[in-house]
C-alpha cells in the first residue's frame, strides 16, 4: 500500500490528460507512458501498458459521454473496428517481446510521425470532400492505428481523428468523439492482453483510473470551449519531443 500512495501524484495529472485527450481527440497514452516512465520507476514496457489501461478507462469514459450526447455516427465508426483489431493483433507482440532499444526505436519513429502528422493538418485546414475516402484507406488507417496503439500506446486517435474529419467529411466533434469511440474499443483489447501477462501495475491504475474517467466525462462535455488548434500545436510539439528523445534513447 506504501507503493501505491507513493503515486498519488497520477491522480490530478491523469485528470487532466484525460480532459484534453477526449475533448481533442487524441491518444492520452502518448502523455501518460513519459510520465510514469519518467517519474515511477517502471520498465518502459510496464510503462506503456499500464498508460494504455489508464487510457482505456478514460477512451471509454469519455465515448460513453459522447454517445449520451449523440456525437458518435456509429455507422461510420463501425466498419473500421475489425481493421483496428486486426492492427492491434499484429502491433502486440512488439510490446511484449521486443527488446528495450527496439521498442524505444518504435516508440520513437511512431511519435515522430504523428507529430509529423499534426503539424500537417495544422498547415491544411480541412476541406469538404465530395466524395468520401472508401474502404482500402479505412483498413489502411484501421491496421496502422490498431499497430501503433499496441506496440507503444499512440496510433488510433491520432489517425481516425483526421480520417474521420478530413476523408469521411465528418463534424470536427464528430470526428473528435468517433476517434474516441474506436480509441477505446483498441484499448480495452489491448489492456486485456496486458492484464493476462502482466505488464499493467495496479498501483499506477488505483489513481490514474479515477482521474481518467473523471477527466473524460469533463473534456466530452466541454470539448466545444477548447482552442482546437492550439490543443493540436502544443499536442505536436510535445509528441515529438519524446519521439526524439526515444530515438536517441535508442541508439546502440
């Protein structure tokens, strides 16, 4: 028990990450795995997983909220999720076999190019699209989100968010709330295959699981007062801050 207060720090900071990552549309895993990498002393595998699970109680949090508010069209969300399964499927084993400096080097590759993406997207505002991306880009999107989610924590929000809002010509708060709903259908098959081997620590969960659903029901409903762009800027630059700092992390 002395372990698990030792950490009563992840109570507010898993708030607050969980207010923005669902009121945004991005992955909190990406700002939860540095965090209790760097400040409780866990392998980084450990690391990860135990911020996935943070983020699967938080994802699934804030979809509950966004569906309640009728935000979520499950008609396009639901024929990307077997792409994303499958995608986490072949993402897992990295996670869980890999050594220390591959994953720090898959780590590092995948938060450079998400934060490579939001740069993008900062630079092109999206425009109306007469006719929606089809459904080779869905499994595209779907199998590298589901991968980059279970091998280091960041991949589904990040790419069904602009998927959603840029080729399915969805509303930015439907775009922000479907990337949430498929975020936490990935975690929580994740987290349960963390569970079984092992790699999620209950004494991190005790504290970030309550800020997490917290922070959630929080960002869903008040997403609509948040700078989007601002979130986005700020979000790109810290990801790709750690995303170098993993790569260098990983030379030999």
């Amino acid at each position: 028990m002395a372990s698990a207060l030792d950490r009563v720090e992840l109570l507010p900071i898993s708030l607050v990450v969980a207010f923005l990552a669902n009121a945004s549309g991005f992955s909190g895993g990406v700002l939860f795995q540095p965090i209790i990498f760097f400040t409780q002393g866990l392998p980084l595998a450990a690391s990860i997983a135990s911020g996935i699970a943070s983020e699967t109680l938080g994802m699934s949090s804030g979809a509950l909220r966004y569906h309640l508010q009728r935000q979520v069209p499950w008609r396009e969300v639901w024929p990307g999720l077997p792409w994303v399964a499958l995608g986490v499927g072949l993402g897992a084993p990295v996670l869980l076999f890999a050594p220390v400096k591959v994953l720090q080097g898959v780590l590092g590759l995948v938060l450079v190019g998400v934060a490579a993406l939001k740069v993008w997207e900062l630079r092109h505002p999206p425009v109306p699209r007469d006719v929606p991306a089809g459904p080779l880009a869905r499994a595209a999107v779907g199998i590298l989100g589901g991968v980059g989610s279970a091998s280091t924590g960041t991949g589904v929000c990040e790419l069904h968010q602009p998927w959603f809002e840029r080729l399915r010509a969805r509303p930015l708060r439907e775009a922000n709330a479907s990337a949430v709903a498929t975020e936490a259908f990935a975690n929580v098959i994740i987290s349960a295959v963390n569970l079984v081997v092992g790699n999620i620590d209950p004494t991190v969960i005790i504290w970030t699981g309550p800020g997490c659903i917290v922070g959630a029901q929080l960002g869903a409903r008040f997403a609509h007062l948040l700078p989007e762009r601002a979130l986005k800027a700020a979000f790109a630059v810290s990801v790709m801050g750690i995303g170098a700092f993993y790569l260098w992390r990983a030379q030999p």
